[in-house]
C-alpha cells in the first residue's frame, strides 16, 4: 500500500541496512591483527565485487588510495561511514551507479549492505536489498548461528542484523516540543528516534531518523512491521501539528521564511550553518503552503532536500571540480544556491 501524498513533505528518505560477516575469514577487528589482513581483505574485496558486478554497475573505491575530497563525498552522502575510513588499508566500498546502493566491506563487519531511497518505501527497499544479500553470500556464506542469528561484530546487530530507518522533516513537532515527549514510548517498543547524522546528533534541520534498535528475537517483518507504523503515526501526528505551528507563528512565523527566501536568492556568501538554516525555513515554508502550488509540494521538498545534500562542503568541491577554500565555498555557495532556488520558481 502507498503512502498518502502529504507523507512526501515528511518522509525524506528510508535506508534498509543489513550487517554481514563471513564465515571463512576473521572478522574485521581480528583481520586487522593478521598478518596477512591486505591479502585477505583483498580476497574479500574481490569475492564480493565479483558477485556485485554479475548484478549490476558498480564502482569499487578502496580506502587506501582514495582522495580526501572523494571520502568527504562519500561520507555526506551517507555511501560509507566515518568508521570505515579508520582502517583503510582493508577496507572499501562497492556504490551502485545511481548511488542508492553501497556495500561497505571491512568496516565493524565484513559487509555492511545499504539501500537508499527517497520518500517511504522500507518493504520496496528491503525487496532490493534482499536480492543484493543472496547474490553475495552464492559464493561467501555468512557466519550464522541457528539460535543468534547472523554473527556480527556487535551484539546489538545480532540475529537479523537489519537496520531499518526512515529520515523524517518534523519541524512542528520539534519546535512544538512534543517529539522529545515520545522517546520513551518509541524506546520501549524497541525503536530510536536521532538526529540526522545518526547517534549523539541533534536535530540539525529538524531532520530525524526513526529506526529498530533490536535486530534479535524479532524476524525481519516484524522489524519492518514496527518502524512503518510509527512512520505513520508521527507523520500524521506532524500534519496536524503543522497546523497548529501556523496558526501559532502567525505572521512572524512567515516573515522569516520570506527572509530565508530573499537571502538565499540575493546574499554574495553563505556559510555552510547559515544555509542548513534558511534551507529548513524554505523546506518550513513548502511544508505550511507559503510558497502555493500544493500540486508541487512533493516535488519541492525533494528538489530542496537536494540541495541541502549538494551544498556541502565535499558536493560544492566536487560540483566546481576542484577543491575550495571555505571562503571560496561560501561564495559558489550563494552563487549556485539562488540560482538554483530562483528555478524552482517558489514565488511566481
């Protein structure tokens, strides 16, 4: 079943994770102490690469000789995690052509398997996700357990090791302060509720995820079975919440988003905190029907939520095609911001 339409100004984006070691190497932490840990993380590499390619198009970009600026991308596009880069003369990823899929290898684990795909769709996820899974393990079995599932290096991944997680714009909530009131619930039924960058962050954005803490006793259904419903609820509690934000920031409430509006398509510099900011307040303003067109607020949302990704410092590096002082960054910043904005034509 299809979410409703207004879940497109909520959900931004949902990732299925499945965490994997196999049965016939040591895992990472232990590989790392090997003394043949290069020939076997290279053995590894080139197992999971060639199982990878008889699927599709994949780039294969090792750790150990990578740029920076390629690892900065990387990491702000979620595709590998900072943890995969503290050992990396093992360690690498495999990123699908479209950059929906990444399979890290060596990071905590041997594998992890990463689906990207914007809007809600955990059970379209986990349909390809699966399928990437059981092309790998044809040729690596996995380190299983009849009672504890799959093996992992972390006991809280043990069992399914799936991590399912939705990444939700909750502005009336947040500011309303009445998301923070939920937490205990959500843990109880075995869930988390952080900030954008994951564990620790806050609610940069008012972006949050929503994802399963507990991967054993419970089958990869009811896994997906419990996030999605708490996706629902928290996207239908917002959507009237939203109501109550407008109506209570008045005029106030719509000068500062028309402001957000006139910096970003006229200022000369912009820093990366600033533009996160009057980025959230252009997204605020879709979201409550400032800008009109309630025909094209799912496609603003996605167009914005874009280029909130594009404008990072590694995206504007890798959009000029070489890298940029933090000043210059500011600068093309501005530059490729306004018109960008200017193009989705919010105000006609």
């Amino acid at each position: 079943m299809s979410a409703p339409d207004y879940y497109e100004t909520i959900a931004v984006s949902s990732r299925l994770r499945l965490a994997r070691n196999f049965a016939d190497y040591p895992f990472p932490g232990r590989l790392l102490r090997d003394k043949h840990a290069e020939e076997q993380a290279d053995e590894i590499i080139r197992l999971v690469g060639a199982q990878l390619g008889a699927i599709d198009a994949f780039k294969l970009y090792e750790m150990s000789v990578i740029s920076d600026v390629t690892a900065a991308y990387l990491v702000e596009r979620n595709l590998i995690s900072r943890d995969l880069l503290k050992h990396r003369k093992i360690s690498a990823a495999f990123v699908h052509q479209d950059e929906n899929i990444s399979v890290m290898v060596n990071e905590e684990d041997h594998i992890r398997e990463q689906y990207f795909t914007k809007g809600f769709d955990l059970k379209g996820a986990y349909e390809r996700i699966c399928g990437i899974d059981d092309a790998i393990c044809e040729s690596l079995p996995f380190a299983y357990d009849e009672r504890l599932g799959y093996l992992t290096a972390c006991p809280t991944n043990l069992g399914t090791g799936l991590r399912a997680s939705v990444m939700l714009f909750l502005p009336a909530l947040s500011r309303r302060g009445i998301l923070q009131g939920l937490y205990p619930d959500f843990t109880r039924r075995g869930l988390a509720v952080r900030g954008s960058l994951g564990e620790g962050s806050g609610s940069e954005g008012d972006l949050f995820q929503i994802s399963n803490e507990v991967t054993l006793g419970r089958s990869e259904d009811e896994i997906l079975r419990v996030v999605i419903k708490s996706v629902k609820f928290l996207a239908e509690f917002e959507t009237r919440e939203r109501e109550n934000l407008k109506k209570e920031g008045g005029i106030r409430l719509k000068d500062s988003v028309m402001r957000a509006y006139g910096i970003l398509t006229n200022a000369c510099r912009v820093e990366a905190k600033e533009f996160e900011t009057l980025i959230t307040q252009l997204k605020l303003g879709v979201a409550l029907g400032y800008f009109g067109g309630d025909d094209r607020k799912d496609d603003r949302m996605a167009e914005l939520g874009d280029l909130a990704v594009e404008m990072r410092p590694a995206g504007l590096d890798r959009l000029n095609g070489e890298p940029l002082s933090v000043e210059e960054q500011n600068e093309f910043r501005a530059e490729c911001a306004a018109r960008k904005i200017r193009k989705m034509e919010l105000i006609r």
